[in-house]
C-alpha cells in the first residue's frame, strides 16, 4: 500500500504533466494567431501604403510655382477604403489583445516555473525522507529478527538447562536414597555389634 507521500509525489507530477500540455497547448494557439495577424496587418499596411500613394497627384515638371508646395487634391474616401481603414484598426486591436494575452501568459508561465522548480524540491526533499524512513524500517526489522533469534536460542538453552537441573535433581534423589540405606544399615550392624558385646559381658 502506498504511503502518502508517494500519493503525493505522484499527484504533483501528474498536475506538472497536465499543466506544461496545457501551456503548450496555448503557446501554439499564440504562435497561430500571431503568425495569422502578422500576415494580415503586413497585407493591409502594405494596402494602406498604396491606397494612401493614389491620393497624390504629382504636377507636371516646370510647373511648380517659385516658393509655394505642389497642390495636393485627394480624392473622396470610397467604401474599400473606409473598409480597408476599419479593418487595419480592427487588427491592430487584435494585435494589442493578443499582445496582452501573451503577457499575461508569459507571466503565469514564468510563475509556474518558480511553483514547479520548488514542487521538485520538495518532491526531492520528500523521496530522499522516504527513502531514509524505508531504510529505517529495514533496518528495524532486521534487528528485529535478530532479537527473534537471539530469544528463539535463549529458550532453547534455557529448556536445556531445564532438563539438565531435572536430570541433576533425579540423580540427587537417588544419591540421598542410597545413602539413608547405607545409614540404615550401618545402624542396624552396629546395633548388632553392640548387642553381642553386651551378651558377652554378661
């Protein structure tokens, strides 16, 4: 059974993966748009360019008055123009947007580094806590065994030890048996002994 700090080493670097996908994800999604836009404002600056070329008549040579600027005379403003105009403006709000999207993400992008670099450092901390605790617990349980064996032979001598006293206390017995019979009979000799002695004093 996992401990919590394996399930929590492994949560964080599940939202690690699925979050560097999710910024991915988005940075192409800029790259797109941004290549997109960049293509079409090119396109409609560079229509601009010649719109704004076709509004000047230039004067004939020598017919520039002495001291004074060549007349310029634009011509009315048509419907391609005035569209023109509102879709360069609508581009370069859409640039400023997509701008200021980016910031934002490169900001929060910048802030999950910062948040993952410490998450490895503490993802590090914890398997280096885990490992110490895992070696602990190996070795706890090896001196565990030991001291099961060192029991297991102490329990074994002693039942030795017990049969050897029960052995010992069984020959003391028997010693202490005989040697009441041999008292017995040495009194009953000498009481033999001195009756005869009697006999024969008299």
């Amino acid at each position: 059974m996992a401990s919590w700090r394996e399930e929590y080493i492994s949560a964080l670097k599940e939202r690690d993966i699925r979050e560097q996908k999710s910024y991915s994800r988005i940075n192409e999604e800029f790259i797109d748009a941004f290549a997109n836009l960049f293509e079409r404002t090119s396109a409609l600056e560079a229509e601009k360019a010649a719109l704004q070329a076709s509004t000047f008549i230039t004067p004939a040579p020598g017919t520039r008055a002495k001291g004074k600027e060549p007349a310029k005379t634009a011509s009315p403003e048509t419907p391609w123009e005035t569209q023109l105009r509102a879709d360069l403006a609508s581009a370069l709000r859409q640039s400023g947007d997509f701008a200021a999207r980016m910031r934002h993400a490169e900001s929060e992008l910048v802030e999950l580094r910062k948040t993952t670099k410490l998450d490895k450092r503490l993802i590090s901390s914890l398997e280096k806590s885990n490992a110490s605790l895992q070696q602990k617990a190996k070795d706890r349980h090896e001196e565990s065994k030991g001291k099961d064996r060192l029991v297991s032979e102490t329990q074994d001598e002693m039942i030795g030890l017990e049969l050897q006293l029960n052995v010992s206390e069984e020959k003391g017995r028997k010693l202490a048996m005989e040697n009441r019979e041999l008292i017995e009979r040495w009194m009953e000799r000498k009481g033999k002994e001195a009756e005869e002695m009697n006999g024969r004093l008299e």
